[in-house]
C-alpha cells in the first residue's frame, strides 16, 4: 500500500478531537515531540501563509526548519517538509509504516489526523531539525499537535466562525479553543480579532502570565513591499512581499514579530535573513495567478466568510472598473455557503458551479439555488458535472476568471494542471 491508501484507509474514523490518542502514540515512539523546538500556530485564516513565511526565514538563517500544515493541495507530502522540501513517497510510506505499527495495541484507533501528526513528529525528530513550524489542524485546545508544553511561542493569526459545529457556535467559543494552544510563560503572538476574541484571548493570556505581542499590520510601500514597525517602533524592516492581498501585510507581520521573540531568546537571525526569507516564500493556492488554456486566472481556498470577503477586497482592487467576474465555485457541505457566496458575488458576475471530487460538496444545484436568491442580477448562474467543463465555458468571457470555495478545489486544479504539464 503506498501512503496515499494507508491513510485513506483511516478516513473513515471522522474527526474526534482528544489528546489521548496522540499522547498515547507518541509515547510508543520515545515522545519525538519532546525532541524538537517548536512555534505553534492556530487561527481560522493565514496560518498556512505565516507558516511559509517563517519556514523561509529560518530556512535562509541557516536553521534545519520542519513545517507541518494542512491540508494538502496536490499530495500528502506537502504537509510534511524540511527547508521547504516535502519529504518523498517513499520516507512517508515507511514512516506511516512505524506509526502504524505502533498502534496495534491500541483499545482505540487514532484519527488519520493524529497518524500524519505523529510521522510528522518523528520526522522531524530523527531528521534532526533545529526548529518546526506547526500548524494546527482544527481548534487547538484538542487538536493533536497541542502536545507541547514548552513552545518557543504560540501564534493566533485571526479568529472568525468556522467549524461552528464542533468548536462551538460563537467566535467567543471559538476563541476558547484556540487559546488553548497558549502555554504557561511561553510569548504569545496574537493577530487582529473581533472584540469578543480578543476578550476571551487576554483573559487566557493573563491566567498563563505569557508575554504577549499584539501585532499590528505591515504598512503598504506599494511595488509589493511593506514595512514592519514593532509595537515600540524600535525596530523597522522594509521587505519585499511575494504573497497577494492585503492580509499578507498582517500574516508577514505576525511572522516578523515572532521572529524578534527568536532574537530575544538567542536564535541567530539576522535583518538579511528576514528580508530575503520573506522575498523567497511561496505558498501554493492562496490568490495564486495561474493559466488555464493561456488565459489568465486567479486561485484562492476562499472556504470561509473571512477569506471570502479578502478574495472579492482583492478582486475589486485588481478590477478597478468593477467588470463582472466569472467564478468557479465549489464548496464542502460543511461549509457556511450562505455567508460565502454573499461575500463574493456582485451585479453582473457569472457563476459556474461544480462538486469537488472525493469530498462531501454542496451539490452544485443547490448552490445555484442559494446563489439566485443571494444575487438574483447574476449574469449566468449555471451548474457543470466536472472543474475543467466549468473552466472551459469560463475563460470563453474575457473577464477575470476565479477558482475558489474550498483548498480541495484548488488542490484539483493544481492535480489537472500539472497532469496535464507532464502528458505534454
């Protein structure tokens, strides 16, 4: 079985959050967890970018720098990379191997969550990196990769509703998880959030007594460089931004900020490496501009009402005019579909609605319905069996063309494309 079967085989066991299981597992592995320095990240929006950011930054100031994200794009070894390299096939399906191995005598199976987790745990732990970026995977208070008691600092990127169903049904409850992968003493790096967020993280952060930075964006130079200012303005850094869209000037800023806790605990990196780690970092499938049949288009996950509303922020800034845009949307049952599409859709625009292979969609009949009710001075409004369909009638419009509504989306476009990049 090769990587890609092995997990598939632990699908079916869902989401059950829980630190138990993970704790269990990674004891059976000699607690790899404990071997490795690491900044934890949780947030509903700009967690993979912040991530990016910091793997290039420690990768271009000489560190061996593990990151763990999820989910995948394209395959399972983009979660799992070392200096900004996945590990291959074959190192994953040996590792998920040992894992698996490890659980045989388990009363309770782990989640596929908890299984790539440990592979990444162990990975990083025998490949003998000097730092990892970890990225939560839902939450945080009971997200598996919440096993550390002593992370060098603790990142909140941003705080909206999403998984309502299982983290709670208020972005206050939602705070609550996320503030739970704060740790005693350890510095917290917070974001900008939503009043009732901030309440509920300020609180976490007193009862923990941990020094806390609040961060505030990066200013716009234009020419796609921004600006860092600390908080007491003693330190400033002009960089070059490669990442689109306005809420790059906060997730690099996050970045930045959580660097200058590195400094002050003793790491080695110096303003060269923050300028030019910043300018080299790539993040696939986030207001990504690509072609398709040499047209050009636009990918961004947009899975959520947050990052719903930064897409069409960044769309109308492109599109200074207002002409209408054609969308390619699909989007997962679970999802807030209601609150996405109104974020997106204008006057005007086409739709061109698809399901998202492999994965539990709104059906794309639905979605029209929803749509026609939300925007009923659509242009087009129209269902397609399949991505490249939709894609073909899109680009036919000389409009901009977006794909977007989920990552697995995006993912299958990335897959498409690059098939069809090797039958050429």
């Amino acid at each position: 079985m090769n990587a890609e079967s092995i997990l598939k085989s632990y699908q079916h066991f869902g989401i059950h959050l829980g630190l138990e299981r993970i704790k269990q597992l990674l004891g059976k592995l000699d607690n790899p967890h404990k071997q490795v320095p690491i900044i934890h990240i949780a947030g509903t929006n700009g967690k993979g970018s912040v991530c990016a950011y910091l793997s290039s930054v420690l990768t271009e100031a000489g560190y061996r720098v593990g990151r763990y994200t999820s989910p995948h794009l394209i395959d399972w070894t983009e979660r799992i990379c070392i200096n900004q390299k996945p590990i291959s096939p074959t190192e994953l399906q040996a590792y998920l191997q040992r894992v698996i191995a490890a659980t045989q005598d388990d009363t309770e199976t782990p989640t596929q969550f908890e299984i790539i987790t440990a592979v990444a745990w162990l990975y990083f732990a025998e490949q003998k990196t000097d730092i990892a970026v970890i990225e939560t995977g839902l939450g945080g208070r009971l997200d598996a990769t919440n096993v550390c008691e002593n992370p060098l600092a603790s990142i909140i990127t941003s705080i909206s509703l999403e998984h309502w169903q299982i983290l709670g049904p208020t972005v206050a409850d939602i705070a609550r998880e996320k503030a739970g992968i704060l740790k005693s003493k350890s510095p917290a790096i917070i974001g900008e959030l939503p009043e009732d967020a901030r309440i509920v993280i300020e609180k976490r952060i007193q009862e923990l007594d941990c020094p806390a930075t609040w961060v505030k964006p990066a200013i716009d130079l234009g020419q796609g460089f921004a600006e860092y200012q600390s908080n007491q303005n003693t330190v400033t850094i002009k960089y070059e931004l490669p990442l689109l869209g306005k809420i790059q000037l906060m997730n690099s800023a996050m970045a930045i900020a959580t660097i200058q806790t590195l400094q002050n605990q003793g790491w080695k990196i110096s303003q060269t490496a923050i300028k030019n780690g910043i300018a080299k970092t790539q993040w696939l499938g986030r207001l990504q501009q690509t072609t398709w049949k040499n047209r050009q288009i636009l990918i961004d996950g947009a899975h959520n009402p947050a990052a719903a509303i930064a897409l069409r922020e960044y769309v109308d800034d492109l599109n200074i005019s207002q002409p209408p845009i054609n969308w390619v949307i699909g989007i997962l049952a679970t999802k807030d579909c209601d609150d996405i599409l109104k974020a997106l859709l204008k006057k005007g625009d086409r739709l061109y609605l698809v399901p998202i292979p492999d994965q539990n969609s709104t059906s794309p009949a639905e979605l029209a319905a929803l749509a026609q009710i939300i925007c009923p001075e659509l242009t087009l409004c129209q269902t397609f069996p399949d991505l490249t369909t939709a894609l073909d009638n899109a680009v036919v419009e000389n409009n901009l063309t977006v794909i977007c509504g989920s990552l697995y989306l995006v993912g299958h476009f990335l897959k498409i494309q690059t098939s069809r990049i090797h039958q050429r």
